[in-house]
C-alpha cells in the first residue's frame, strides 16, 4: 500500500505516544481526558454512553508530549443499538495504543464489565495502568485495594474532578512510553466537515479514510464531539474534523446535543477551510445556509459536497439545475465549489478533498504589490469611485494585507465616500483575474 496517501500510517508516524483511555460506562474517562488534554474537548455528563466516538486530544507532562485518545464506555451484551459500535471503537483504541488506562469506579467496585475488560487488556501486551477513580478520601483509598483481583498490577488511585493522584500517574505513564522524544505535528491546516444532522458527514469521512473511523447510524445525531483525523493526500497533509450536525437552536433539546452542536461551531471558528455536506434527498434550506453563511462570516474557505447523489432521480434533478439552485441561495457569494459526492459508493469522494486543497492554496496566495497594482489601478481609472457631494475619489494605491484570508487596502483622498457597491465592484475584479473560488475577500478603503 502507498504510504504517501494513507492516512492510518501517517496517523502512526505523528502521533507515536498513544494513550487509550478505557473502561466501562461513566466511570469518568472523559473527565480525565479533559483534565489532562487541559481543555474541555470530550463531552462530560451524568449519564452513561455520552461519548461514542475516539477521541483525541494533546498531553504534556514533563516535556513528553503524547496523544490521549478517549472512548466510549465498553458494554458486554448490552440492548443500546450504539454498543457493537461503541466496542469496536474501542477495541481499535487498543490496537492503536501504546499505553492503556483502564479506568474503574471506587464507588461501585468490581463488577462483571470491569472483569471483561480487563480480560481484554490482558491479551493486548501494552502496558496497562488501573486507575481507581473518584478515590477523595483516606477510606476509599484503602477500599480501592479490591481492584488487585483484576489482575493488572499497576494501580493508581485519582480524583479525576478534581485531579488528586494524577501527577503520580503520568508520571508512570510517560515513563512507559516507547519514544519519550516524540513530538505531536502542530498547526496543520483544518478541514472540517459541517452540515446538518444525518447528512451523511461520518460516512464522508469514514469513506476517505478506509476504515470505520466514527460510528454511522440512520439515526440523526450520531456523532456527539468533533473527531479529529490526521491525512495525507495528493502530497498534502491536513486534520480531517467531522463534526456533530448543527441543528436549529429550536430543535436543540438536551444538554449534551447542545455542547456537541457548540463545538461543531467551535471547529468552524478554527478550521481554515469548511467542507459543507448537504444531503441531495433533501432541499437546500434555511439551516443549511445558516451553516453556509456562518463560515462565510468567520472568512473561511468553503466547498459544498452535495452528498447522497446516487439516491436521486437525475431526470429530474440535474446537476446543473441542483448547482444552478445552490448558487441562487448563497447569492452574493456564488463563486464556491460544488461537488456532487456519494459516501456510499465513494465516487468522487478524492474529488472532493481534492477540491478542498485547492481552496485552501487559494486562500493562502499572496498576490505581489506590482503586480496588482499594475492590473486594478488601470481598471480603477477606467472606472473610478462615483462622485458624492460634488468630491471625487481618486484611488492611488493598493495591497493585500498580510492575514490568513485574502484582505486588500485601497489608498485614496477621500475614504469615506467609498460605499459598499464599488467594493463589491473591485471584489469582483479582483475574482475575475485571481482564483478565488470558494474563498471569501475582504476589501478596506483607507486614508493615503
């Protein structure tokens, strides 16, 4: 297999010091993920199978840097139609892992979940690390010596609220590690994947990747926290972030799709381009402009997938009439990329990613002083500024500014009698000689 372009070894070579998190249901896994990645990343609530999905974070303790990754809580026989799901993910954290915590509960002790898992672990060869949490007081601390019966010698006390015997635990656990020297690939462009609920984003992701990588159901509302997925393709690397479904604050019900709809915004807010998964089944409406609209806000690049194209009956729907009806509701900002996908059937899922790295080489080109200046300035002339109250507006000079997404000034005399439509004429100029598909432009006229 081509190492360049898959992603699972590219996975492997940046994040060398991998640390799973295991356990059953709500025995505070989540809880010390946060505490340790010092950010509140994975959702935390009372009730048991919030998290579904891996998820990673970045740790550091004593200038050792490693990958925590976070999973669902493990269930032997259970009835929830998400638990086979949540097992295999968790059994592939395992695999992946270079040092297990197995996480127990004091309060309720040993039960038969706990001896499953740590049946499990015993066959993993990986070092494993029992840790008893909610351990707050010098009684639970002497009650925690049951766990010995599971057989892992490696036991650690914690309050994972409030950290209590934590820093005893990394320090054991770094000093496991097998490359204490390793290094976690920063500031890699982002791509997330937004869109509304059970249009198919997993599924999109999961297709690129080659391997289940998040949990896919029918059911809207599947994923819960933003996955992070590292990836190589066409010689590009980049983070892949499939996010949970963003629905209208109306339909917002629980507290934890709330938190998960926050961070699918959150990773809007840091991504630098937005792949914009909308379902071909369905219209093209309010929400999914919303979506559109709110990315186009935070200046980030954008691509729409018109996803589930191989359910739709073409003589009636065309790609042309479907793309023609896109552009006319993101209108004044139709000059975005629209590929029609299927995450079933993969075809042109690579299109797809392929298109997204080209917006973002777009929305990172720098266009040389002279040489735009040499191009609009005779336009501007040709064309300049209307005349308001009798004053005329004589533009001298211009450049782009050196920030992540495209933003020109325009020099002149009189500044403020530059209204908004001459901008959006100079924007549009600027699309007609540069490449800017997909990518928003800011355009500032200032005093020379």
């Amino acid at each position: 297999m081509d190492t360049k372009n898959n992603p699972l070894n590219l996975q492997e070579k940046i994040m060398r010091n991998l640390v799973a998190i295991v356990g059953r249901p709500n025995v505070g896994k989540s809880t010390l993920f946060n505490r340790m990645v010092q950010r509140r990343e994975a959702i935390v609530d009372a009730a048991s199978g919030v998290t579904r999905d891996r998820q990673y974070g970045k740790a550091d303790w004593n200038g050792c840097e490693f990958t925590l990754i976070d999973t669902g809580g493990y269930v032997i026989g259970g009835d929830d139609a998400y638990e086979k799901e949540i097992d295999q993910q968790v059994e592939i954290a395992i695999s992946e892992a270079d040092a297990i915590i197995f996480m127990v509960d004091v309060e309720t002790g040993i039960n038969i979940m706990d001896e499953e898992v740590a049946k499990l672990l015993r066959k993993s060869d990986k070092p494993v690390f029992l840790v008893v949490n909610k351990v707050d007081n010098a009684k639970r601390v002497m009650t925690s010596g049951e766990f010995y019966a599971l057989g892992i010698d490696n036991l650690f006390h914690i309050s994972a609220m409030n950290g209590g015997g934590t820093g005893d635990l990394l320090d054991a656990l770094v000093s496991a590690l097998p490359d204490k020297s390793a290094t976690i690939v920063d500031g890699l462009p982002r791509f997330a994947v937004v869109g509304r609920p059970n249009a198919g984003k997993s599924s999109f992701v999961n297709a690129l990747i080659g391997e289940p990588r998040n949990i896919v159901k029918d059911e809207a509302g599947t994923t819960r926290d933003s996955i992070d997925t590292v990836y190589n393709r066409f010689g590009f690397e980049f983070c892949l972030v499939d996010t949970a479904g963003i629905r209208r604050k109306t339909k917002v019900k629980a507290n934890i799709e709330f938190y998960s709809v926050m961070r699918a915004l959150r990773s809007i807010e840091f991504s630098d381009v937005c792949m914009l998964v909308f379902d071909a089944t369905r219209s093209f409406d309010s929400q999914v402009k919303n979506i559109f609209w709110l990315a186009a806000r935070n200046h980030k690049g954008i691509v729409i997938l018109v996803n589930k194209w191989d359910l739709v009956d073409k003589d009636t729907n065309s790609t042309k009439k479907v793309e023609a009806h896109i552009r006319e509701e993101t209108s004044p900002f139709i000059d975005v990329p629209i590929v029609f996908v299927s995450s079933l059937t993969k075809q042109r899922v690579f299109k797809a990613i392929e298109t997204a790295v080209d917006v973002y080489k777009r929305r990172s080109q720098r266009i040389p002083t002279r040489k735009l200046n040499d191009y609009i300035l005779p336009i501007i002339e040709k064309n300049p500024p209307p005349a308001l109250k009798g004053k005329y507006v004589k533009i001298k000079f211009a450049t782009q500014l050196h920030t992540p997404h495209p933003q020109f000034a325009f020099f002149c005399n009189l500044p403020q009698y530059v209204k908004d439509p001459y901008k959006r004429f100079l924007e549009n100029k600027l699309r007609a000689e540069y490449d800017f598909s997909g990518v928003t432009i800011d355009i500032f006229i200032r005093k020379k």
